[in-house]
C-alpha cells in the first residue's frame, strides 16, 4: 500500500522567511512524487515533481523540493515567503500509471 | 487554452436522484481521474481512467460509476446520491506517462439533502 503523510494542518510563517511545507511517503514501488498548490475557490495546480536525478527538484514560482530517500521525505521548500503564497498545499504520489495518493494538505499562512 | 472543464459547478439536489458530472479536456490526454475533497481527508480518488473504455476504482468507488466512451471525457455519475457524498468533486487528467503533473478542473461542489 501507498501513503502520503503531511504531518503539519498548518504552517505560518513572515513574509521575506524560508518556508518549509513537510511530506513524508510509503510506497513499495516508483517514489514518483508531486507538490499541488490550490488556492480558494480554484482547482489544483501542478507545482513540481521529482523523478529522478538530483534530489533538489525546482518549479513554480520559486518553490523548490528535497527529496531524501533515507527519510522517505519530499519537503517543499522556498527561500523567501510572499504574502501571495499562502494557499493549501498538497503533496501526491504516483508510482504507476493509474492510483494517485494525496496528502491531507497543509495550508500554509505567509503573513505581512 | 488547455483546460479540464467540469459541469455544473455547484449542485444541490436531495437523496436517491440521479445526477451526473461531467469532466472534458482538450489536451488529447489518455489519463482521467476523478477526486472528492473534504476537510481533514484531503483528495481521495474515486476512478480512473487510463483510455478509452478503461476505467477502474481508486481508493473511495463505493457509490460511483463511471464510463470514458471518448477520449476527451469521463463523466462521474451518481445513482442513488446519499447525504455522505456531499463533498468537492475535481476531475484531473494527464498524460499516460507517469511522470506528468495532473491537470486539473476548477472543481464541482455537490450538496446531497
């Protein structure tokens, strides 16, 4: 079996601070792994993946993640919080070509 | 414009008539899914759809049915709705290749009285 974990309902942080939203994940097979951003009222939106390679995988709107097999973890991560940022982040697994897991999601707060 | 389009956007009907959702997209994508959201439970799937005439259960079926007779779309139908599938339904598609993000639509939210 598959799982996502976003230990964190919440993060808040200051604009201009890093920012980490933490996942960690199980699978047996393919660690295919997905941060989604959703803001209110909208549908998901793909913000970057790790598949293979380097560990540190960037995308959207200056949001990066580390991947780290040992911790089974996929943190996402950013240098400097924008007020903009705040929305409900989710993280995703996707070992093969059909089920997906999410996370619970974090809703992460940046304030001014 | 790439879009996953879903119709309607808001419904509210009462126990035991039928209904159903539609999802479309115009990204010639093999891969379609269907999602409910609720608080504290985060996305949970429902379906999926890998081609045409292709479909099979996620992690939450029970009380679903769903068909891809064409590529573009893959509607999610209630036959009995009861008051626990009131939730935020999203319908995502995607590439069949696994290393695709999803492409998602805006999203239906479903009231079951």
């Amino acid at each position: 079996a598959q799982s996502v974990a976003q230990p964190e309902d919440q993060v808040n942080v200051a604009e201009g601070n890093p920012l980490t939203v933490k996942c960690t994940y199980s699978v047996s097979g393919n660690p295919y792994l997905f941060w989604y951003v959703q803001y209110p009222n909208r549908g998901l939106q793909f913000l970057l993946k790790y598949i293979t390679g380097d560990n540190l995988v960037k995308g959207s709107y200056g949001f990066e993640a580390e991947f780290n097999k040992s911790q089974t973890s996929f943190h996402l991560k950013k240098p400097s919080a924008l007020v903009s940022d705040s929305a409900l982040y989710f993280c995703a697994l996707r070992p093969n070509a059909g089920k997906s897991t999410f996370g619970d999601g974090t809703t992460l707060t940046v304030k001014p | 414009e790439a879009q996953v389009t879903q119709n309607p956007r808001y419904l509210i009907t009462v126990t035991g008539k039928k209904l159903t959702v539609t999802c479309s997209q115009n990204m010639n994508h093999e891969y379609m899914s269907w999602y409910r959201q609720d608080p504290g439970l985060g996305l949970r799937q429902i379906y999926y759809s890998m081609n045409v005439e292709v479909t099979d259960k996620g992690d939450v079926p029970e009380g679903y049915k769903v068909s891809r007779k064409e590529k573009r779309n893959f509607p999610l139908i209630l036959e009995s709705p009861s008051p626990n599938q009131t939730s935020l339904y999203f319908c995502a598609s995607s590439p069949l290749n696994t290393e695709d993000g999803q492409f998602f639509g805006p999203g239906t939210r479903l009231t079951v009285l």
